[in-house]
C-alpha cells in the first residue's frame, strides 16, 4: 500500500504530525520500534515522572506540611508498589488513548525498526526479523534522543545501581542515599522525588549555576528553595568517574576551576547530562540525509532535510528537546505536506521545572537581553505579597516580567512558585500576540488567585504594581 506520510517514531512530535495529516485528508503510516506507542515522554519520560511528583509531592505534603493548617495527627505510610503501580497506570491510559487516536484516524500503525531506504521508501524491520517495505510521497524521521550520558566519562548503566531517567522511575526501593549527576530538568525533577520519600540528595553539577538556560535571578533562588528543602547540590563540579562497589556507587569530581577531588558513596547514582538526538540505525547516511556537528538532522525552514521528501522534527532537530515544540513542529509540518502554511514561533515555547515550588519560563531571560543589547525593564511581584498564596501556604517564589523599554513589548516572563507551570501561559499567550506589559496589568484577574501576581508584576514593568 501507499502512503502520503510515513512517519518514523511515535512520539509527541510523531504521533501528533501523524493525527494532524490525518485529520487533513492524507493517508499516513506510523513506524513504532516500542510495543506501545508515545515515545520516550509517554512510556519513560514526561507521563511517568508527572505522576511520581505528584504522588511524591502529596506523600510529602501530608507528612510534614498540614500541622499549620490545623490538620495534625497525620502519619502517612509509604506504599511505593502502589506508587509505581499509579505512575504505570497513568502510563498505560496515555499510550492507549495514542492507540485510539491511530484508530480514530485511521492511521496505519507498524511495530518494528524503520529505516530509510531513500526517498519515499521505509523499511520496517519486525522483532522476529520480517521486513516490509512502505512506499510513501514524504518521509518524516521523528525518532526522539537518548540518554547522553557524561563527556569523557565511562558509565555502565545497569538501571539499578547507575541509572539514567528510565531506572530511575522504577526503583523498587527508596535509596538511603542518592547522588544526582546533572542540576537539569530532568536531574532536579526525580532528585525531588526521592527526597521528597526520604533520600538524602546530592546534585552534583558542572556549570555555576542549577537549570543552565534558565533566568539566573530565578535559578539562584530556586538552588537556595532546593537547599532548604534538604537537597546538597554542589556547582561547578566536573565529575571524572561513576562506579559500582559492594554497597552501590561512588562518584568523583573536582572543581572546574581547579583543586582537590572529592569521592562521595550512594545507593544508587542517577545520571542526568542531558540527552542526544536518536539517529541509530535510521539508514540516513545511505540515504543522504546530512547531519549537523552535533548529531541532528539538518532540515530547512519547512522541516525538510537536504533529500527531497524527506523531514524531521522534534529532539532529533535543532531547538529545545521538549514535548511541546516537538507536537508544534508535527502540526506544521503536516499543514505544509497538506499544502497549507505550518509555522511554529520559537520564540515563544514556554519550559517547566515539575519540581514543588515548579519554575516556568518563556521567552527571554536577563542574560540574553543584555548579550544582546536590548534596553529592557523588569517587573517583579514576590508571591509573599499574593493574599491566595498566603492562604495556600505557597509564598516562597515570584514573577517577573521582562518587556522592552521603548515599546512595553513583553520580551519574556519568568515564574518560581506554587503553579507557575499553568501560570505561564497567559504570559506566553500574550507574547504571541505581540502584547504588552501594560495589556497584562491592565487585564482584570480574579481575586484571589496566585495569577493575580503575574499582573502585579506587569503593572511593575509598566509602571508600579499596586500591593507593593
């Protein structure tokens, strides 16, 4: 049979691009190598680390943060089976509603490893080793990353002892002590975790700074919001060896700038670096397709590669590795094969640390407004100036909001607080649009929310905000 589309891989960006050429009238196929569709972010990433947050988070709140409401007396009992029994449910309903869509859409799906044979051929290689061979007008490799694992540093991965993010979502125990390789996303997401059910916590990170890209202002006050909470984090540190011993793994590390090595012992040791665009095995040498210095597909404007009719889009492309710029590339993309005009506006993808407090961004920081030269003012509202944040207990944090100094344009926001992962969006919804911090101050917002600090912090990057 025929195709309009093969895509290659399934997750966020793949089944979405997959769904939405569907949906505009072109016959499509999916190439899936896992037994159930998503991806990483449905099956090992995203969905179930949510779910630990969130069930960590509420082991954590009735155990130590109800006594000041009036609630005491509350001695929670770990059931961590039961949790992960939950993480894996949730898991289970996202990838069957992908099954749903498929069929909803009546989109061809195919289990095994793809390959490209050139343009407008896919192989698909089975587990028992049949092949087929698709034919099909365009090709789009959405294939995802991998874990990356530590420049210059040999780590064997066992998913027990040393564990990237996927062991680290299913430790059938919690370790007395864990030691985090990385003060990223991903790192400080399933650090808070374990802490949070009773691991001492290291993060061991190799920049100055936790949250690299993120606004400086926010990352020091959230490495001090971490501290507080237990966390040991130790920056500008360059780990030089991860090992296994008799009772589970040490690490070593010296400081970048110079000086001793340090050699600290855990349980078990999550490395969390980063990770790196998925190429394996995809064919695309043989086929032609280049790739950049840092192993991603190249690909114009428009998603294609330098070979006629065939595209990528999502980790295995330029741009942040999120779930979300990923879904808005495979809409694009299935407009433009549909002959409509897809376009995604990079300026304007927000990020979110699931963490409690969370940490949100969209748009640009401090830092990259100043390398650029562009004039700016600040607005800032402290959530302990926020009469709901009060009553909520969730006063540690704040908003603020960068906009250009002779427009009022708002160039960027950035949130550290209890929300701050829904918060975001009327701030990126108004950047797409091109608003300024006066349209946000000037928009009335319920009382009392936590949102109401978003506009306090426009009105003071416009003028002055009113409870400060």
């Amino acid at each position: 049979m025929a195709y309009d589309l093969v895509v290659i891989g399934s997750g966020p960006g793949g089944y979405v691009c997959a769904v939405k050429a569907a949906q505009l009238g072109l016959k499509v196929a999916v190439v899936e190598k896992r037994a159930t569709y998503g991806g990483t972010c449905l099956n090992i990433g995203c969905i179930p680390s949510k779910a630990l947050l969130h069930a960590s988070e509420m082991y954590s709140h009735a155990a130590h943060g109800m006594d000041s409401l009036g609630i005491e007396g509350l001695a929670p009992k770990l059931n961590l089976a039961k949790m992960l029994g939950h993480k894996d449910a949730t898991v289970k309903s996202n990838v069957d509603g992908v099954a749903f869509l498929f069929k909803k859409n009546k989109i061809d799906g195919f289990q095994g490893t793809g390959k490209v044979l050139g343009a407008g051929k896919v192989a698909v290689t089975s587990d028992k080793g049949e092949e087929q061979v698709l034919e099909t007008k365009a090709i789009v490799i959405a294939t995802g990353s991998d874990v990356a694992g530590i420049p210059g540093v040999k780590v064997d991965f066992d998913e027990k002892v040393i564990v990237s993010s996927t062991g680290a979502i299913a430790l059938e125990k919690v370790p007395e002590n864990l030691i985090v390789v990385g003060g990223g996303v991903i790192g400080l997401e399933l650090g808070s975790v374990w802490m949070r059910l009773g691991s001492k916590v290291t993060v061991v990170e190799y920049l100055d700074t936790i949250l690299g890209g993120m606004d400086g202002e926010v990352s020091k006050q959230f490495q001090r919001m971490l501290a507080k909470q237990g966390m040991d984090i130790r920056v500008g540190a360059k780990v030089t060896g991860v090992e296994k011993t008799k009772s589970g793994a040490k690490v070593t590390f010296e400081p970048v700038k110079g000086g001793e090595a340090t050699t600290l012992e855990a349980n078990v040791v999550l490395v969390a670096t980063g990770r790196r665009p998925y190429t394996d095995g995809l064919g695309l040498a043989e086929a032609g397709v280049a790739l950049d210095n840092r192993g991603r597909v190249e690909i114009d404007g428009h998603f294609q590669t330098n070979v006629p009719g065939i595209y990528a889009l999502g980790d295995v492309v330029r741009g942040p590795m999120l779930a979300h710029k990923a879904e808005d590339e495979g809409v694009a993309l299935a407009e433009i094969l549909a002959g409509q005009a897809g376009h995604v506006n990079y300026d304007v993808i927000p990020s979110v640390v699931y963490t409690q407090p969370e940490v949100a961004s969209v748009g640009k920081t401090e830092e990259e407004l100043k390398a650029a030269g562009v004039a700016y003012k600040v607005g800032k509202f402290p959530f302990s100036a926020n009469g709901r944040a009060r009553a909520m207990l969730a006063t540690d944090g704040f908003v603020k909001i960068l906009a250009d100094k002779e427009t009022d344009r708002v160039l960027g926001g950035h949130i550290v607080g209890f929300g701050a992962g829904e918060m975001i969006h009327e701030i990126t919804v108004l950047m797409e649009f091109g608003g300024s911090a006066e349209d946000l101050g000037r928009t009335c917002h319920a009382h009392p929310t936590m949102s109401e600090a978003v506009k306090e912090a426009a009105l003071g990057a416009f003028f002055k905000p009113i409870h400060m």
